[in-house]
C-alpha cells in the first residue's frame, strides 16, 4: 500500500472515530435530557424563555450592584447637578407625573398606603421622607441603597454632602466650566437652554478662580493650564474617582486638534473682555477638552460624558450624537484614558456598542432605563450583550424630582428595570443556544456590578 493510500485510510478511521464519539455524545445527552447542539445558535427563541427567565432572574435580583452614574440628593441641594433643566421642558412618557410604576418604588422604599399619587398622598409621602431623614440622619440614603441591593454608586455632582457616604458613594466631578473662560454673549444667544446654563457654568468658573487665584483670569494660556490642573489634582485628593462633561448640552461632540499656539493667541485676545467669535470659542473649547483628557490619564481618571439626548426642549440631537466622538475616542495619543459614555449614546445605542471595540471605551446604561420600559431595554441590552458584553455597565441616572418623588425612587425605577431587562436578553440568548445559564450569569454580574467595580477601583 502506498503512503498516501496508508493515509487516507487513517483518516477515514480517525473520521469514523470521531463519529461515533458525536453519536455516543448525542445518546448521553438524550438519556440524561441535556442540550447536545454544538452548532449554530437557532434564529428564534423557545417555548422555555420564561423559565429560564424566572430561573436567571431570581439570581439576578441577589447580584450586588455598581451603579456607575446619579446624581443623587436632595431637592433643594444645588450642587446635585452643575446644570438645571427648565421646569416647562417636555418630559418622556414614563417620567411623568402619572406613571403609576412609581408607587412600587413608594411602597418598597416607605410602604405608601395609596393606590394614587393625589396631591395629598403626596404630602403623605414627602412627610414621611422627612420623618425618615431625621431618624436615619446621614445613613439615609445608604439605607436607600440597602433596600435596593446596591453596594456602591457614583455620584455626579459639583460637590459631595456630609449625608452621603463615602463609603458607599464615589464622586465624579463636573469639569465643563473651564471650558467657558471668556464672555458667553454669543453663545447664550443659541437658545433658551443655553441662556439659562452657560451663565451656571461661567459661575462656577467664577467660584472656582476666586478660591485660587483672586477672582481673576490668569495671565497667559500656560498659567490657565496650570489652575486646571491644580483644580481637578485638588478634587482627586478629595476623593474624586472620575471627572465628568456635560459639553453635549452647549456644542458638537467632534472636538477637533487645534495647536497649543491657536489656543493661546484665543485666550490673550479675549482673557481681558470682548465676545469671542464662534469659531474661536470653538477651538478654544477644543484644545481645553482635549487637554483635560491628557490630565485624566496621567491622573488616572476616568472621563465621562454625556453622549444622549438630554433634558430640556433644545438639546440639539445633530451636535449631540455620540459618533461625533469617534476621533477622539480611535486617537492613540488616548490609550492611556478610560472612556466612560453615560446613556450609550441613546437613541444612537446601536452604533454606539461599535465604539467600545477600542480597549478603553465602555458604554453605560443610565438614562435608558427610566426613560424606556423593559421591554425595550432588553432589545438594546441583548444587542450589547451579543456585542461586547464586557464593555457595558449598569447606571441609573436617578435624579431628585420634586419633594416627594425623589432620587429614592429613581433609583428604584432603573434597578428594577435593569434587573427584568437583563433577565430577559439572557433568557432569550440561552434559549437560542448562543450562551449557557452560568455564561448568562456571568455576563449579569459584569454588567450589573464587575466591570464598573473595576473601573472605579471597587468599593472602599
């Protein structure tokens, strides 16, 4: 017999081998109802999601929580947020007054007694929200956080309250005001909006020039970098985890490279008065953000930003749109920076999940889930999670509504909505053979608390 006859023979031995191997595979599985498929995950789920469904989620609800994104706090607390939303601003389906999911949240949380949210059962509750605050103190809203399942959750605000605890949340810091030095004639003039927030971030400028440096300007363009980065090294000491924009609300997310020599001719020009063209407040603002980045990653500092549609009635979704980012987020000279993108680029989230192929970017969740119902959040998280599954976090974007709907219940609205959401993407995966339950299980604790745990360096 030739060799290559010896040969052919061996593998059609080894083949007949491997046959049987398959055969006798299929009959265990069968004998012992096991799932033998290694092929193709099916096209369409099976009569076992909700099983399956029921199983994963009573797992899920025991998962501890990260959230990566809030701006929990008291109403009357005006450093919950660098910016404000107008009280006339349209507000979506589910976050309005009337949505009844909100007294699941009220029952929990303060075992309200009502079926409705009339106006005097809402004195009822913000009454006995104040009874519950001076009895626990500053362990209220970690006692918030007990009922809810949540260990940790970062807090974006201007600045942390005695009655939140560091322990339980982290603080990201707002950085959009050095990007507003000069005179914002032009710029309040787009909108309503704009008329209202930019003169808030000039103001906080203004408070922030007059702790270091007199109230005034620096000189040059070289003595304002060193400010800002003396501000954003002072808040890190004081325990600042990550540093946070808001720049979709006032402009394009395309941040173009202008030199060093450009931006310092803009800020002699304008350091000492005069209104600024658009273009040159543009590239002003270009090089500053592009600066702040370099510093978040020589600090070590996560940067987030605000990459969805956001509050009020003229935010300009062209100019917010989260591709805008993509040269800076695919820019080398950025690899040593943790991109953290709030809201997943909402309603953009489909091409956003593409973005977080860079080892750097992740996506957050918040917002979506109070301003979507699950059934929806569960199409978009199964994209993600069929995606880049280790690239995706859990935020709940909670907020202080009015005395008596607070950020308590915003907290519950968007666990209890994550929880179902995600309950559901999995079970349909694993009905359709793309994972098994305890790779299910796996990618919920990634979302829900691991990789964000890891970007903020766990709990303290």
């Amino acid at each position: 017999m030739s060799a290559a006859s010896n040969a052919l023979g061996q593998r059609s031995q080894s083949r007949h081998w491997a046959l049987c191997c398959v055969a006798l595979v299929s009959l265990l599985a069968v004998a012992f109802g096991c799932d033998a498929s290694f092929g193709q995950a099916q096209p369409l789920p099976g009569p076992d999601v909700p099983q399956i469904y029921q199983r994963l989620l009573a797992q899920i609800d025991e998962i501890p929580v990260f959230d990566n994104h809030g701006h929990p706090g008291f109403p009357n607390d005006p450093d919950v947020d660098a910016m404000q939303i107008p009280e006339d601003s349209s507000a979506p389906f589910r976050l309005r007054d009337d949505n009844t999911e909100m007294l699941g949240a009220a029952r929990k949380l303060f075992n309200y007694p009502y079926p409705d949210f009339s106006p005097e059962h809402l004195k009822w509750l913000a009454d006995r929200k104040a009874q519950e605050q001076k009895k626990l103190g500053n362990a209220y809203f970690s006692h918030i956080l007990d009922q809810l399942g949540i260990e940790t959750a970062i807090a974006n605000r201007v600045s942390m309250p005695e009655y939140l605890d560091p322990t339980r949340f982290r603080w990201v810091y707002f950085v959009d005001y050095f990007l507003f030095p000069f005179d914002s004639e032009r710029l309040e003039a787009r909108d309503p909006d704009q008329k209202l927030n930019v003169p808030l971030e000039r103001k906080l400028l203004e408070g922030a020039l007059s702790q270091q440096n007199a109230g005034q300007l620096p000189a040059d363009l070289g003595s304002y970098l060193k400010f800002v980065t003396g501000i954003v090294e002072s808040k890190k000491a004081a325990g600042c985890v990550g540093i946070k924009f808001e720049i979709a609300y006032f402009r394009s997310l395309h941040f173009d490279d202008p030199p060093k020599e450009r931006a310092a001719a803009i800020y002699l020009k304008y350091r000492s008065g005069g209104v600024p063209t658009r273009a040159d407040y543009r590239d002003f603002q270009d090089f500053i953000f592009r600066y702040l980045l370099r510093e978040a990653g020589r600090l070590r500092l996560p940067i987030q930003i605000h990459t969805a549609v956001g509050g009020g009635d003229y935010f300009n979704m062209h100019d917010g749109n989260i591709m805008g980012l993509e040269n800076i987020l695919r820019d080398p000279q950025y690899e040593n920076v943790t991109f953290d993108l709030l809201h997943g680029g909402f309603p953009y989230e489909r091409e956003a999940i593409w973005l977080t192929a860079r080892k750097n970017v992740y996506l957050d969740s918040s917002l979506m889930g109070i301003f979507v119902y699950p059934d929806e959040l569960h199409r978009i998280l199964r994209q993600w999670l069929e995606t880049f599954p280790d690239k995706i976090v859990f935020g709940s974007d909670t907020f202080p509504l009015s005395d008596a709907v607070g950020a308590e219940e915003g907290y519950w609205l968007a666990v209890e909505s994550a929880r179902t959401a995600l309950a559901a993407a999995l079970a349909e995966m694993v009905s359709e053979h793309e994972i098994s339950e305890p790779k299910a299980l796996e990618l919920a604790h990634a979302y829900l608390h691991d990789t964000a745990a890891r970007i903020y360096g766990g709990t303290k």
